[in-house]
C-alpha cells in the first residue's frame, strides 16, 4: 500500500502548518494554518489551497496557535465539509481565538478597504463540524486509516498526530514541547513510528534551562524593581502568558521579589487563562499538586487582568515599577504597541522577549538591534534594555528536537524535517543523519512523497 504526502504549507519556512495524507480512498489534512512574518508572507495566505477543499474527508488539528489553524475558516468558505478533530482544551482555546482574528481582520480590512479573509459565518460552520478525541483515543477514517492523538507537551491540549495506515504509521509532530515545562506534561514518546515529520523552528539553537531562565527572569525583574522602570514583554495569548503567570507568582508568594503591579493586558490572554483553570488534569503531576494544596497558581497580590479598555489605558497613570504582559507575541499587533510606544524611549525600561520572532515582525526587527521602530505611523526610538529568554519557548530546542527522533530511532525509517526556517530544519536535519544514521529530508513547499505502507 501506498500513501502521498504533500507538504501544503510549513515546509520551507516555520510556520502556515498544512499537510495533506492521501491514500487510494481517503484524504485527511494536518493542521491548515496561516503563515506569519512580513506582508508579503501573509499575502501568501489568500492563495488558494494547492488541493480541492471539497475533497478533504477530515481535518487533524494539533494545537491552537493560528500558525496550525488559521486558515481553517478559509478552508470551509472554499467548501471543505469533512470532520475536524482535536483535543477537547485545543477546540476551546481555537473558538477563542477565531473570535479574536476576525475582529482583528475586519478591522485590518475596513482599514485597507478590502475583504477579510473570511467571515464569521466561516468561522461558525468550522466550529460546527468540530470534534473531539482524548489522547490515546482511536478515531477511525476507515477499517485501515486510523487516527491517535499523543500529548506534544507544547501548549496546552496540543497534540502529535498519528496516522496508522496497513501496516505502518506516522507521526506528525505539530510543535513539540520544551519539556520539562513548568505547567504541562512532558512530551509523550510515540514507539513503532515508521515515518516522522516534525517541527524544527529552533532545529538549530539551544534554550537555557528551566533553573537559569528563572534566574534571568528574576534578575530582570529585580533591575525593572531598582530602575524603576516598565517591563514589557509582548506575549502570545496561549502557553507563554499562563506559564509567565505562574512565575512571577511562584517568585511573588517565595518572596524572591518585591510585590510590584502587573498587568495582563491581553483579553484574549485573560480569557485562555480560564480555559487553563478549567483543565487542570492536563497539568504535570507537580502543578496539579500545588492547586490541591490550595494555591490558585494564576493569582498573586498586585496582579489585574485589564480586559476593558478603560482598564487599559488606566495603566499609564500608575507609577512605575511595573510589569505590562500584552500580546500579541511579535508586536505586530494588539495592545503592547500602545505601551511600547509609551516606554521604549525610556532607557530604564525593557521589553522582554520571551517567544519566537518570526523574520520580518517589529518584535524581530527589535531583536535584531533597530533603534527606530514605526508604530502607528510614528517613529519611536529603542532605549529600552532588549532582553531575550529563549528558555520560555514551549518549543524543543536543537537537542531536545534530537533526543526526541534518538528515543523513536529503532522504528524509523525516514524523517521529514518541516516547520522551520531554512538553515534550522537544514541543520537539524543533517544532525539526524550524522549522530543517529536515519534518513532525514527537508522538503520543500509544495512537494510531494510516496510512501510504503
Ligand atoms: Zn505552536
């Protein structure tokens, strides 16, 4: 038996997650996300799909990050009906999410007098025909095309994707987690892998550790504290914001720091939050002890979750110090922009980047050293302190990336390495080659491969 795999979209690049499963009856897709970065990137999101919509019979979707579901929406106003299927907290967090985009994309377009991308009606009908299925839980396409979830440990309710085809099976890997992470549970190992695509968006750095992140964290709010200044840290809604949360409260109520005003200045962030509290058992055996012992780990004196406007704009008349969490992640977007406008001139400031900057975002132009960024059509200048924390990536790093296909390697007999930019997944890949002899390819855009099955 054969299969055919077509890389749609995150091969070639880190993100726009899309892959297309095709046996002699059956097609189903993995994640059909949007790809992120500068204009001409997105652009690249209102093409149509390299395949017939309409012929897709279901869709596997392994997190909520728009990067793997953003375009779905798109996909059903091009007439995809199939099921969709995901974890139970990922169909909660992506509802949230779509809700969030397309205000943002019906504001874009009435600004640029054009259409969004797709309507709310899109974004209902997907909703509609969602699903879904535990990890470990069998879905069944057809007597021999069969679907597993296996917990990625990446954000919460993210998952790889296993698809069990005749004999043998393959893994998508979605992101995988940099575990151990302080709230989920470590990344699962999946035995008796065939085939293994996976995700290498940092295939080529390495993260500092869960102890020496917390202490670079610590430090820098200790200088935010004795500068008194503003620490910003522009921050994706899911993963980062909770576990940056349950940090500063750990470091709050140990009295490692002073209890100074935080803001989670994110409404979307705030809501997400909920959806953690409501999942507890997704939580690694630590965490899930803490909130038994009583300890409400999203909670601490001085925190205030300003989801109203007027809540919002009321953080620029309190003193500083203070912290300001605000998406969106790459500053390209969201309320962040408003207080680094306010605050990056300011040297006593900083503006911590704790998640990946794709190539061509304010946040990775600010990374890379600008001193003038525009925001809302003004210059403003960086005096700010640019700190950067890799270690908060929910993504592996190069050698966890290894010692996850080394733990799998017995089975394997081919890895995809997809879902990163050029010289990471290239790196990676030949790492997998040279120290664990397995055969590793990068595709490219748009590719195609056989497969035996
Ligand atoms: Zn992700």
């Amino acid at each position: 038996m054969k299969a055919k795999i077509t890389f749609a979209g995150g091969a070639g690049g880190p993100t726009g997650s899309n892959f297309l499963f095709e046996t002699t009856g059956k097609k189903i897709l993995i994640d059909c996300g949007m790809t992120q970065g500068g204009e001409e990137d997105e652009a690249t999101n209102k093409l149509p799909f390299s395949y017939d919509p309409i012929s897709i019979d279901a869709l596997f979707v392994t997190h909520a990050h728009l990067d793997h579901i953003g375009r779905i929406p798109f996909l059903v106003k091009n007439g995809f009906r199939g099921k969709i299927y995901s974890t139970p907290p990922t169909r909660d967090i992506v509802e949230l999410t779509f809700a969030d985009a397309i205000s943002i994309m019906e504001h874009d377009a009435e600004k640029k007098q054009t259409e969004p991308l797709y309507g709310r009606e899109d974004v209902a009908e997907a909703l509609s025909l969602w699903g879904t299925a535990e990890y470990g839980e069998k879905i069944s396409i057809s007597n021999d095309l069969n679907i597993v979830f296996h917990d990625a440990g990446h954000v919460l309710g993210s998952a790889m994707v296993e698809v069990k085809y005749g004999a043998k099976k393959m893994l998508f890997t979605g992101d995988l987690g940099n575990s151990p992470s302080p709230l989920l549970k470590d990344t699962e190992y999946v035995k008796g892998i065939d085939y293994l695509l996976m995700e290498s968006v940092y295939g080529d750095r390495e993260h500092e550790d869960l102890a020496e992140r917390r202490n670079l964290l610590e430090n820098i709010i200790k200088e935010t504290i004795q500068k008194k200044g503003v620490l910003m840290v522009p921050i994706f809604s899911l993963e980062r914001t909770q576990v940056l949360l349950y940090e500063i409260n750990n470091m709050v109520e140990d009295g490692k720091i002073a209890e100074i005003p935080v803001f989670l200045d994110s409404p979307l962030g705030i809501k997400i939050t909920e959806v953690y509290k409501k999942y507890k058992s997704y939580f690694n055996a630590a965490t899930q002890a803490e909130i038994k012992g009583g300890d409400d780990i999203f909670k601490f004196p001085r925190l205030k979750f300003t989801e109203d406007v007027q809540d919002s704009k009321a953080i620029r008349s309190v003193p500083p110090p203070k912290i300001v969490v605000a998406g969106s992640g790459m500053s390209s977007g969201g309320r962040i922009l408003h207080h680094e406008k306010d605050y990056l001139p300011n040297p006593n400031n900083t503006l911590l980047l704790i998640g990946y900057q794709a190539v061509g975002t304010p946040g990775r132009l600010i990374q890379d050293g600008q001193k003038q960024v525009k925001i809302y059509g003004e210059m403003v200048d960086v005096n700010a302190r640019i700190a950067v924390i890799n270690g908060y990536s929910a993504h592996r790093d190069t050698n966890g990336l290894l010692e996850f296909v080394e733990a799998m390697k017995d089975d394997v007999q081919k890895v995809f390495v997809v879902m990163g930019e050029m010289k990471a997944s290239s790196f990676l890949s030949q790492r997998i080659h040279d120290y664990l002899g397995l055969k590793a390819f990068v595709p490219k855009k748009g590719e195609s491969v056989e497969l035996e099955f």
